[in-house]
C-alpha cells in the first residue's frame, strides 16, 4: 500500500515519519521545504502538488490548518481529486467542519473515492511517540483497509461514526478542553491571590471533584515551570472553539460556555500568547490579579 502526506506541520510531520518508520512507501508535499526535505532524508519521495501525491498513492492522509485549506486541497484546481484514482482513500486528520468533509465526501464519491474524517487528540507528543487517539468517520469496511496505517499513528482508533462524526467529537472534545483550561487558570489565579500555594491547590484538587485533564495535564510541566512552550497551541485552542462554535450555529444549539470561553482565547491571542501553549491562559489571570502561579 502506497501512502501520500499533505501537510508536515508540528503534528503532520511526526505523523508521517511514524508512517514511514510503519515500512510504507511514502510521498509527501508540503509548503515547508525544511520539513519535506527531513521527511526525504528519511526516504520519502517529495511530490509537486496535492494532484501528484493522489496519482502516486492507495491512500492520501492530509494534516492541515482549516477548512478553506482542506477543501481546497482536495476539491482545488491541481488538487488530490484530480489525481485520486477509484477505489483510494482520503483520510483527513485536521480538525476541520463536519459539514466540509461532508461535502468532500459527496463530491469524491462521485469519482469513486472514498473520505474519512479522522482527527486526532494527544499533542504534539501523542504524534511523535505514535500514540493519538484517532475520531474516525466512515463506514467500517474503508477503516478495515486503512487501519494499519493509521496504527503507526495511534493506539486508540476509534470508529464513532459516518463521516463528519469524528470532526463532530473532535469540536466537543476541544470544546471542553478549552472551557477547562480557562476555569483551571481562573481557580489557581484566585487560590494563589488568596494566599495559598499552587503546589497545595494542584495537590489537593488533581485528587478531587474539581481535576480535570487540563489540571492535570497542564499544571506540572507548565503552569509550575513558567513554561508555555507548545504543546497545544493558543492559535490552535481558538480555531477549534470556532469550529464549534460554527456548528452549533448551523444546528441552532446555544454556547454560552463556548462562547464566553473563545472570548478568553481571543484575550490571550491579544496578549501575545497566540503561539504559545493552551496553559499560557494562566498568564492572562496572573496580568489581571498582578500574581505569578508558579512553583518556587
């Protein structure tokens, strides 16, 4: 089986080294020529367009920034359509608009190719050990072809439906991240204004009704440190809270937590912290209470 990758950004970059390390014949394309020339120096084949990777690939994996960018990439002039032959399969790995992939989903079928929606969780670390989590969208016999492929990515693979329904968890799973990492930032900035020390709040509440993974996940390595290297991006926080925030729109369903969340990312997009780590939020709090929640 022949695989194609678009898009070697933080994720997509060890996501396709993680293929290629699988044995698989490899052919990538990306705007970043550092990045595809690291991937060639490991053996993959540098390809032109999104046109050449379908020609020369069974399966056509994608790891972009947004819709606009899937849909062009796969519906564009030059783009995988034009090259995908009958029977291939795209599987898109960015977190994008269930309706979107939906779209590209009809309008490949008409050519005999099929789509799956397969965004991921676990960070930039799940990606280079191999170990997301991968939502995927689909029917169960397209999976069956593709799923070694994706086990060089992952150890969960998780079928939770027909296409769009993984994009659809991915945007409620990021949806929750989101609302959690600004309540995390918002309780430490108050405990530590009132006195105690942060070591003693994580201590007591990452065993209580009030831990969350974003606690849990974000407080040693990050928030402890001072350290709001990514990881997560903010950018990326923000992105995926207009993804849900678009959807509930169209299913007319009201975020007010969503909402409200979003705002305190665009504050901290402002701030400066647009490149930085999601647990960089706790540096909006910190600004605003005129404390430092860190670990001495």
């Amino acid at each position: 089986m022949k695989v194609g990758f678009i898009g070697l950004g933080v994720m997509g970059k060890s996501m396709a080294k993680n293929v290629l390390k699988g044995g698989y014949e490899l052919c990538v394309s990306d705007l970043n020529k550092d990045a595809v020339k690291e991937l060639v120096d490991m053996g993959a084949v540098e390809k032109s367009s999104p046109k050449e990777i379908a020609e020369a690939s069974d399966v056509i994996l994608l790891s972009l920034p947004n819709s606009a960018i899937v849909e062009k990439v796969v519906l564009g002039d030059n783009g995988v359509l034009e090259g995908a032959k009958e029977g291939a399969v795209i599987v898109d790995l960015s977190s994008i608009t269930p309706k979107t992939i939906q779209n590209i989903a009809r309008v490949s079928a008409e050519k005999g190719v099929h789509v799956m929606d397969g965004p991921v969780s676990g960070g930039a670390g799940g990606a280079e050990k191999g170990t997301l989590t991968i939502m995927l969208g689909g029917s169960e016999e397209v999976l069956e072809k593709v799923r070694p492929v994706m086990e060089c990515m992952g150890d969960k693979i998780n079928l939770v439906g027909d296409v769009g329904a993984g994009d659809t968890v991915k945007l409620v799973n990021n949806l929750l991240l989101g609302a959690n990492m600004v309540a995390v930032s918002e309780a430490l900035a108050l405990g530590v204004k009132a006195g105690l020390k942060p070591e003693t709040l994580y201590e007591i509440i990452s065993k209580s009704s009030g831990s969350s993974y974003a606690l849990t996940a974000k407080y040693k390595n990050y928030i402890a440190k001072g350290n709001i290297e990514p990881g997560f991006m903010i950018d990326l926080q923000y992105k995926d809270l207009q993804l849900a925030i678009d959807t509930a729109k169209d299913l007319k369903v009201p975020l007010t937590i969503g909402n409200m969340t979003q705002q305190m990312f665009e504050i901290a997009r402002a701030e400066g912290f647009g490149n930085k780590d999601i647990s960089a939020m706790i540096r909006v709090f910190e600004k605003w209470n005129d404390i430092k929640v860190r670990e001495e």
